[in-house]
C-alpha cells in the first residue's frame, strides 16, 4: 500500500473514532443541565469533570493529525505524518476507554448502586482496554518484526498529487464536521433547559460566546466544500487547496475556543464555582491550542530551517 493511500485511510479510521467521542463530550455538556443532576453525589460530580477532562484529550489527540497535515506539511504525505496518526489514535483510546467506563458508572449507579453500578463500570472499560490495546498486543507480538522491517523501507515521504491533497483535505474536514454539527445541537437544547435559566448572567453570556465559535466551526468546515462545487465547479486547483486548508485552520482555532468556554461553563455550574470553571477553560485552551497551533508551528519552524539549511547560499 502507497504511504498516500496509508494516510487516507488512517484519517478515515479517524473519522471513526471522533465522532463517538464529540457526541460522548455532547453528552457530558448537556446531562449536566438535565433535572436529575442536581441530585447526584459529590462524588459523582467529580468523577462527570473528570470524564469530562478524558474527553476533551480524547478529541485533542484525534484532531492532531489534520492540523499538522495542514501546518507542518502543508498537505503532503509523509512517513512522519502518518506515525503521528497512528500515535494520537493509539494515546486517544485509553482515555476514551476511562470515560466510557466512568458514564456508564454514572448511568448505573442510580439503579443498581454503587458497589454494581462500579463493576459495570469496571467492566466495559477492561473490555475496552481489551479490544483495543491486549488483544492488539498480543498480535503484535507475532507480526511486529514483519510490520516494522516493511515500514523500515518506507520513503520519508512521496510526490502527493494535488487531486490527493484535495481528497485529504476534504477528508480532514469530514473529520471533524459531524461531531461539531452534533455538538453544536447539543448545546442549543441547553438553552431551553431550566438549569441553563438559573445560571448567572456571565455564564449564560459565556455560553452564548461558545455557541457563536461552534457555529464558526461548523461554517469553516463547509465552506471547502460549497467553494469547491459552487466557485471552483468541482476543479481541483492550488488556489482551492490553499484556500480549503485556510478554513480548516480557521475551524480549530474557533472549535477550541467553542470547547473550552463550554467547559469553564459546565465546570462552573457543576461544582458551583466560579474560579473552578475559569481554572478548567484556560486549562483545556492551552492543551487544544497546544496541540493544534503551537507544536505544529514549532514543527513548521523547525522545517523550514532544515530546508533552508539544506539549500545551498547563493553565489556559494
């Protein structure tokens, strides 16, 4: 298999996965808005942020590789690029699998108590692990040598075609659109809630803010489409490319801003805190732009230092 068609499908695989995640943080915004939670335990309370936390790493991890797609290699297909997809798919299932253990707790422990409701827990999480790190390292262990001499003789990287980067980019914002269209929904239902009336101005405010950044989001990620059939006519060309690339970068920066207002809000209404939810919106900015701006832009640096060092001076 070429490293292009590696790279499609490991973005496809992606796909997959963050869909489920950004409905699950979907979830954890809008239950925490929902009559019955008011009577959780603190305990429980705590364990939400938490899972609410495993979330927002979940999606962190699973959107790096498209926006260093776009800002480190500017839409080719490298051997780095496609380890940094499988890295961030492998570091996001642990997460995931914390999360779905602790919400499944949290939807067990009101019927079955706590003792039944944490062996639920407990058990679809260590099913989860399972499926997704045991079993793969058992099988590992019997085709790794194969596996790794093949992709010893990789090339760092292949001439991408410019229909390629286009599919790629397209494919990148398939990625993330569903769930932001989903989560989106979720947090328009929130202000129809009586919870969401009984929250302070600022917060209220502050939602409104994130609900403006998600509906960006949403925007950008469409926009390459319609400009590729409406002014481009289905052509694929560098304009386009660059163009389309552009929105998607636009899409991540107002997708976490979006996240993390609506964390500082969710945080701040659960624990009754004020500080607590500004504490946790700056904490999941700085690891969504870290991931998504600033280490890709060291990357970009870094690059095109190399390259530079690489030319010869003129005249030399």
């Amino acid at each position: 298999m070429s490293l292009s068609k590696k790279v499609k499908v490991g973005l496809d695989e992606t796909r997959i996965l963050i869909l489920g995640s950004q409905i699950l943080l979907g979830f954890q915004f809008q239950g925490a808005f929902r009559p019955t939670f008011e009577t959780l335990a603190f305990h429980d309370r705590v364990i939400w942020i938490a899972t609410l936390g495993l979330i927002t790493i979940t999606i962190a991890l699973l959107i790096t590789p498209s926006v260093q797609h776009r800002m480190v290699e500017g839409g080719r297909d490298t051997k780095r690029l496609l380890g940094v997809i499988g890295r961030c798919a492998r570091l996001s299932l642990a997460p995931f699998a914390l999360a779905l253990g602790a919400d499944l707790f949290l939807a067990a422990e009101p019927v079955l108590g706590f003792v039944a409701g944490a062996a639920v827990g407990l058990l679809f999480c260590g099913l989860a692990l399972l499926f997704w790190y045991g079993l793969q390292a058992l099988r590992a262990r019997t085709i790794g040598d194969k596996e790794r001499a093949m992709t010893g003789r990789e090339p760092e990287h292949e001439q991408t075609s410019l229909e390629t980067k286009i599919e790629q980019m397209l494919t990148e914002a398939r990625v993330i659109l569903p769930g932001a269209q989903a989560l989106l929904g979720f947090q328009l239902v929130i202000t129809f809630s009586e919870a969401f009336e009984r929250l302070s101005l600022v917060l209220k405010v502050v939602h409104l803010v994130a609900l403006g950044f998600l509906a960006l989001t949403v925007i950008w990620l469409m926009a390459p489409a319609a400009f590729h059939r409406i002014v481009y006519a289905g052509e694929d060309t560098y304009e386009f490319h660059a163009l389309g690339s552009r929105f998607l970068l636009a899409a991540s920066v107002t997708l976490a801003l979006g996240i993390s207002a609506d964390i500082g809000v969710v945080v701040a209404k659960v624990l009754t805190s004020n500080p607590a939810g500004v504490v946790s919106a700056f904490a999941s900015l700085s690891l969504l732009t870290g991931l998504w701006h600033v280490y890709p832009a060291i990357l970009r640096k870094r690059n095109e230092a190399a390259r530079q060092g690489r030319c010869p001076h003129p005249g030399g």
